[in-house]
C-alpha cells in the first residue's frame, strides 16, 4: 500500500511538472486551441490598417518572387494558412513554440508558400518571403521558424527560433512596414497584433 501511494504521489509530482513545461496554447477568436494542419486567417486586430495576411510581390510591376504582405482593406481576409510545429505530435500550436507557417495556396511563381525570413538589401531590413522547406528543423532551416507569443490579450508572431543549439540568429517582432503602398510583413520595433479565426 505504502509503495502504492508513493508512486501515485510520484506520478503526480513528476506529471504536474511535466504538464507545467508546456505552454499555453494558442487560441483562435472562439477561444478554441490552435490546431496543427488546420487552416486558419491571420487577422488583424487593431480596425483600419488592413486586413488579413496575403502573398503578393514587393511591387506593382513584377509578378514574382513573392512576400508576405497585408490585404489593404479591413474587409479581406488574406489566404488561409496552417502552422506546423517542431513537435507536430502534439497537435496544438502553443505559445513561443517554433513553427513553420504555410500558406494552403498555390501560386504561378515557382517558390514555396512556406514564410522564410530573408534580408532585402534594398530595404535594409529583414522581411517575410515565401519559399523554404518545411521540417528538418537545424542550421539549414533557421529562417523558416517562427513563433506565436502572447501580446496583451492578443498575439503576435516573432523570428527568434531555437531550433539549432550553436547558431545566433537576429530576433524579433513581425510587424507591417509600407514600402510602394504594400503593407510588407518584416522584422520591426512595432509588432502586428493578430488574431486567429478558423478558415
């Protein structure tokens, strides 16, 4: 009996401690978790700067390679997309968890839907293009990891992944700058606070 109880309270112990190293999932607009491989709309929460997020290139005139922008108007939702962690098993995203991003689309332009940060010498700054590879998480697929964090009562995506032990990869917030009249989703001091609703 003795021996019973001590595995039990054992069990416990080392049960709630486990369960407590995870983090709190993510959860969409109905309060529900965030599932992986489901599609969901990135909305904005703050009303009239923007819509939902989208692929389009960086100018009027070229119809490729793509990035990741905002819709110009509040009512466009953007393109569906679904998240996949580094721990697909789990099957909820949860918050500052490394994840890839794809977008459940397809495009002319012979590139990925998947966001990968790049740096646009042009603009001087980081910024969210498609391509890249999903999974195989490591020094090769550094930029294609992002994370979902907690940002008052909403959320918002940062660069900052953990995914290889020995590589020192530039950090930050996922905000919108405007270059050309595009809404590009880049690397800024000013994050998009974003909401999740089920496509």
């Amino acid at each position: 009996m003795k021996t019973a109880l001590f595995l039990a309270f054992t069990f416990l112990l080392f049960g709630s401690s486990i369960a407590s190293d995870e983090s709190d999932p993510v959860l969409d607009i109905s309060g529900q978790a965030l599932q992986t491989g489901v599609d969901y709309y990135v909305l904005p929460v703050v009303r009239g700067r923007g819509g939902g997020l989208t692929l389009d290139s960086a100018d009027n005139e070229t119809l490729c390679p793509l990035f990741v922008v905002q819709e110009q108007l509040e009512v466009d939702t953007g393109l569906p997309l679904y998240f996949s962690p580094v721990n697909v098993e789990q099957g909820v995203v949860r918050e500052s968890t490394d994840l890839n991003v794809i977008f459940n689309a397809s495009t002319i332009c012979i590139q990925g839907t998947l966001w990968s940060l790049v740096y646009d010498e042009s603009l001087e700054k980081f910024v969210v293009a498609a391509g890249g590879a999903a999974g195989n998480p490591g020094r090769g697929t550094l930029n294609n990891w992002f994370k979902i964090e907690k940002l008052d009562d909403d959320y918002k995506f940062i660069f900052c992944p953990t995914v290889c032990d020995t590589c020192r990869p530039v950090c930050g917030d996922l905000g919108v700058i405007i270059v050309n009249g595009i809404r590009r989703l880049a690397l800024t001091d000013d994050p998009l606070k974003v909401m999740f609703r089920r496509a």
